[in-house]
C-alpha cells in the first residue's frame, strides 16, 4: 500500500482521480488542498500553503506520503508556480518518491508555447521534476468524451466545447474536421492514473491511447442520437491560426487572465487539434499495459446521455 497525496483533489480531474484511486482501493488516499476540510466520507484532507515550501514538505513527510499526483487546474502563471513549490516540497519530503505533473492533456511541447498557454506550465512542471530525484510523469489523454455528454453524463468536468456541441446541436470543425484526435472519458482516464501507481517504474510521459476518432466521427454519432442534422461550419485552419473561431456561443476558458480573449483561446486549442496536436503516438500506452480497462467510447457516451 502506498500513501498518494491528489493535490487539486477537490477540481473536476483532481475528484474523478480521487474516486478512482478510492475505487481501486489499493492505496490511501490524502486531497491536499488551500483550504481547511474536515475528513469527509472517509477522506482525508491535508491543508497545505504552496507558498511555503518547507512547511508544505514537513505535512507531506508526517503524512508519510509516497506519491503526489497533482491536478491543479493549469490556468495561470500563479498555479504554475504552486506546482513548482510543490515539486520542491515533494523533492524535500523524505518518504515522497513520485510525482505525478498536471497534465491529463495533450503532449505539450516547445513549439505550442507561443499558441497557448498551458504549454509553458506544462513544461515548467516538466522540468522541475526533472531536476529533482523524484520519479515523475505526465499523463497525455487527448480530450475528454464528458463534454458530448453533459450536462446529462456524470462528470466533474465544467462546460467546454471541442468542436460539437450536442446540446446545443451545433457544430465547428476544424479544417475539414477529419483530423484524427484521441478521446477518453474523465473516469477511464482516472481508472489508468490508479493503475499507474502500481507500476514499478515510471516513463515521463505515460500515454493513454482511448478511442481514436475525428470531430467529424463524433458529429455523425450525435447527429444519429439526435434524430437531427446539426447547424455544421468548417472553420480554415488560418483562421483558426489567426484567432478566429465562429462558435455561436462561448463560456470563458478560465485561461483569460493570460490578456487572451475567450475567442482566441478556443480558436487556438481548435488550431491544434486541427493539426494533429491531439493525436497520441506512443510504442507503450497505459492500454497495452491495462488491456481489462474496458474503454467508454463516444457513442456511449453520447447514447447514454442523450
Ligand atoms: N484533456 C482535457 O480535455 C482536459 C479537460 C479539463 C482539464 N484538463 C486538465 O486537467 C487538469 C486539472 O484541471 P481541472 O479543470 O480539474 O482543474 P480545476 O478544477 O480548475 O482545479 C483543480 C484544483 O486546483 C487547485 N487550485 C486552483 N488554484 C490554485 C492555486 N492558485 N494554487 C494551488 N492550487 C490551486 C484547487 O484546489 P484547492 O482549492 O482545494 O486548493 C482546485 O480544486 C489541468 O491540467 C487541465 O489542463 C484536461
């Protein structure tokens, strides 16, 4: 049995990581969060300030924690530096071996840093784990399936949209929306996360593979559960380079503190997925490794939710 600290436990991912890790039952589980929680239906809260490094290392040690894996919602500068300081920290505390990054995402590289934000935190993380002695990984998932479902499938997630929009019956693709993508439920994706901990050892990138589908696949499900032919625009690639995305509606992305519009964002994010950004190549994903993970694919999420 290891002791794994989820810090961001309470967020949408850090949640869904929890019930998984809790499901398995294999581990215990501690949520490290900013602010104080009684034990709650058996779960253990650990009230930490990122900003103190060396105390946040003294609480990780006299829980005995093995593990973190952080889920912090990587929206700003300030997030990214509470995860460095808890790499620190982790680095610090004698018992921790292993770091799980922030990610659940695609594989951010170099290149998309100029495109989005979230490249240059993801990376940040990347680094200080590498300089640290911890063992650590980033977790690449592609995108999650939750979003064709809700507000009927259960989930965590707060609302987004990649491309259609079932609720709404509305659809922008990217290009000529056939690019390939890899999707994954929020609560599969967490089922590999538990898995993980049992692996002896660790790759940097841990890769889970899902379902390999384009947005365009997903339109025709939603469109046949539906019963109707959605309102479909095929948005260029310039203009998804430029920050243009002609979405009918929008909610913010959380990542506007950045001086980004909400548009440019979205535009963004289509750009990539667009362009192969959310494609998961790997010789050695988490589902050759767990082949009894049954995957929930997007007509089941779909069916089941509309
Ligand atoms: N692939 C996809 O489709 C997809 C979709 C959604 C998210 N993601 C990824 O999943 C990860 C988690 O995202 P999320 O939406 O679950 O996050 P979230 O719910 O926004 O936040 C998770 C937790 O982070 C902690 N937090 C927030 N601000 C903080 C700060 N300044 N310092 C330290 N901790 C802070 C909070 O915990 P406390 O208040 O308890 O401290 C919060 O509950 C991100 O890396 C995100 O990119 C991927």
């Amino acid at each position: 049995m290891r002791i794994i600290a989820v810090a961001g436990g309470t967020g949408s991912v850090g949640q869904t990581i929890v019930e998984a890790l809790v499901a398995h039952g294999k581990h215990k589980v501690l949520i490290l969060t900013r602010k104080p929680h009684h034990q709650v239906n058996e779960l253990t809260y650990l009230a930490v300030d990122y900003e103190d490094v060396s105390a946040t290392a003294r609480s990780l040690e006299a829980a005995n924690v093995d593990t973190v894996i952080c889920a912090f919602g990587m929206e700003s500068d300030a997030i990214s530096e509470a995860q460095v300081n808890l790499i620190r920290a982790a680095d610090l505390s004698g018992p921790t071996k292993r770091f799980v990054v922030s990610g659940y995402d695609m594989l951010f590289q170099e290149e998309h840093i100029a495109m989005v934000p979230t490249a240059k935190w993801a990376l940040a993380a990347t680094q200080a784990a590498e300089g640290s002695s911890l063992e650590y990984t980033r977790v690449v998932n592609g995108l999650f399936l939750d979003y064709y479902g809700l507000p009927h499938w259960r989930s965590h997630l707060k609302p987004w949209v990649n491309a259609v929009n079932v609720a709404g019956k509305w659809a922008v693709l990217p290009g000529d929306g056939t690019c390939q993508v890899n999707f994954i439920t929020s609560q599969d994706m967490a089922r590999f996360v538990a898995r993980l901990m049992d692996l002896p050892k660790w790759s940097p990138v841990s890769s889970i593979v899902g379902q390999t589908a384009s947005f365009k696949d997903i339109l025709q499900v939603a469109e046949r559960v539906r019963g109707e032919r959605f309102s479909v625009k095929y948005e260029s690639l310039g203009d998804l380079r430029d920050g243009r995305i002609s979405f009918p509606e929008f909610e913010e992305t959380g990542l506007e503190s950045t001086g980004r519009s909400t548009e440019s964002i979205l535009a963004s994010f289509h750009y990539i997925s667009g362009t192969g950004g959310y494609a998961i190549s790997s010789d050695d994903p988490l589902d050759a490794r767990f082949p009894d993970i049954k995957i929930t694919t997007a007509a089941d999420v779909i069916e089941s939710s509309w």
